[in-house]
C-alpha cells in the first residue's frame, strides 16, 4: 500500500486536505470574519447562526409570517457568496424607511428576507428555502441556523429583574441598571440543527465571535445540544473577543469578563485562545458611546493583536483577523 501510495504522488497531484472552521455568532461580526476567510482556498467554512433575532426588519419578518429570523442568515451567506453579480446586492438592499418600523410594512426591509419568506412558501420548509437560495449565491462555505425551530431569549440583570426578548435586550429597553448578568432560551431545550452538530464534530477549529456576546454569541452557545457538541470536540477553540464593548450588553467588560461569562453560563471554559485588538489609536464618535474592551490581563490564553478596522473602529478587519486566525491555527 505505500509503494502504491508513493507511486500515485509521483505522478498525480493529491489535492491537500482543507482545513474544517465552524464560525459560531452571527451579524455584522460573523460576517466580517467570513469576508477575510473566504479569500483562504484550503479553508473548508460553516458559519452557525443563531436564531434568536427577533430586532429590526429580521424580526417584524418573523412575527408577520411566523418564520424563523434570516437577516443574519443573509449577511453572512452574502459575505461568504463567490458572486460580485447584482444578485447578492439585490438581496442585500434595504428599501428605505426605518427598520424597526410596523411589521408588515416595506419601509426599511431587507429585500432577501422577503425572498426567504416567498421560498419557504414555495418549498414548505425554512431550511430548504435558504439550501436553494445558497445554490443562487455560490458561497465558499455554508451558512446554517443554530437551531431546527424559533427560538428567543430572556436575560437577567445583575438587579435580579427579567427582560424578554431580544431587541430589548440589545436596545437596553428597561429600566434599572443595564448590567447583564444571564442569558436563556426560549424553549430551554431548544434541538440544534442535525447538520449543525455534524459541522461542530467536523470542525478542526471552531471561533466563536466577534458578535454581541449576550445576544449573538451566547445564544448559540447555551444550546444544549451544541454546549455538549463543544465539550466533546478536539478541535482547536477561538473566542474573538468585540473591539468595544456594547453600551447595554457589556458595559464597561475587561477582557476576562468574556471569559467568565462563558464559564458562568457553560459551566466550563471550551476555548483554548482568547483573541483581542490591542489598537486603540483609532479614536471612536462620541454619538456612539462605545469603548474600547479594557485589555490588561496576565492570562496566557489571551493573545492581543492588531485586527481592528483602521477606518470604522468598531469593527474588526477582515484581512487582519482571518491572518491572525490562520497563525493559530
């Protein structure tokens, strides 16, 4: 068998084995790790989204045809897409209007979640309907829901008081000190995805982030079915930490506490590396009240580097991360 093995590479060029990434998040985070990944040909990626969205025109989609949020679906389905076409701008155009705007209504509504509303009816199925739309795109990777059904979130304050869903959570719509403490699922047992489990026990390495840790992040994670997929996988784990913390999620967060609010709601720490930006030249607007992730810390799981975007500084760069990530591993 080697002599055979030795002939056959003589004469024929075995193409290498890529390199398997499961990224776990979802909006604007995921996405832009996507964008850099995507350039890398020996990298085989899944991005896993979570389903808990119910803000913005993902959410009055939701409500008004009772289908599961696809707005982080299509962001990162679009930044994972081989087509420059019109097509992944089509479905990426927002009409204009504001987007937290009445359910039914056109205003501020993303024209690729109309078209995941229009398949899911054609085919009968959620899941199917996005499978065709990425036939459309040609993504150099794939894109799949955390979860097989609807799911939401509530949180807990560090005050003890409930807050339901989502959007509220993200917006800081209540009252008291806006310090989260805890995030849970609605159903509590939610079932992961089967193709989503299989990506997770494939996977050589698994990133979670950047993204809103208690909104994006942690709501994949706290899945059960996905909690005890991490703890069995051998596969190198990268948490990207955000560049600025969220004024109403992570107030004020060192760069450890990422760390301990996965630990308090895992139970455990899966990950091996903490990736942080450690440039802070950029100077963020004061309208947005954001700041930098404070990044004093001994704890040799954390690795500090520049990946923050050089002219919107609350955003990684893609080329800059996906090179980083690519160190590691």
């Amino acid at each position: 068998m080697k002599i055979l093995s030795k002939f056959l590479g003589d004469f024929f060029e075995i193409a290498p084995k890529k390199q398997k990434i499961a990224a776990i998040g979802g909006g604007v985070g995921t996405a832009q790790l996507l964008r850099g990944l995507k350039k890398y040909s020996d990298l085989d990626l899944t991005a896993i989204i979570s389903m808990a969205d119910d803000g913005g025109s993902a959410g009055r989609v939701r409500r008004a045809f009772d289908i599961q949020p696809p707005g982080d679906l299509i962001t990162c389905l679009a930044a994972l897409s081989a087509d420059e076409s019109v097509v992944k701008d089509m479905l990426l155009y927002r009409f204009k209007g504001d987007r937290y705007g009445h359910d039914t209504s056109l205003e501020g509504q993303k024209l690729g979640n109309l078209v995941i509303v229009a398949l899911r009816d054609i085919t009968g199925d959620f899941n199917l309907a996005f499978e065709k739309l990425s036939e459309i795109l040609l993504p150099r990777g794939s894109v799949l829901p955390a979860t097989k059904n609807l799911v939401s979130i509530w949180a807990k304050t560090s005050e003890g008081k409930k807050i339901t869903g989502e959007e509220n959570i993200d917006l800081g719509r209540y009252k008291g000190k806006r310090e989260l403490e805890s995030v849970h699922l609605i159903p509590q047992n939610a079932p992961a995805l089967d193709k989503t489990l299989e990506a997770i026990k494939n996977a050589d390495t698994i990133i979670a982030g950047p993204g809103d840790l208690y909104t994006s992040i942690l709501p994949v994670l706290i899945i059960p079915d996905i909690t005890k997929a991490l703890k069995r996988s051998k596969a190198k784990k990268i948490f990207v930490v955000n560049v600025t913390n969220k004024p109403f999620e992570t107030p004020n967060y060192y760069a450890e506490d990422y760390q301990k609010a996965v630990i308090r709601h895992l139970g455990f720490d899966p990950f091996h590396i903490y990736l942080i930006n450690n440039n802070t030249d950029a100077v963020i607007p004061d309208n947005l009240n954001y700041h930098y992730v404070t990044t004093e810390t001994k704890n040799k799981r954390f690795i500090f580097k520049d990946i923050v975007q050089a002219d919107y500084s609350i955003h990684h760069d893609s080329d800059k991360l996906a090179k980083e990530i690519l160190q590691l591993i």
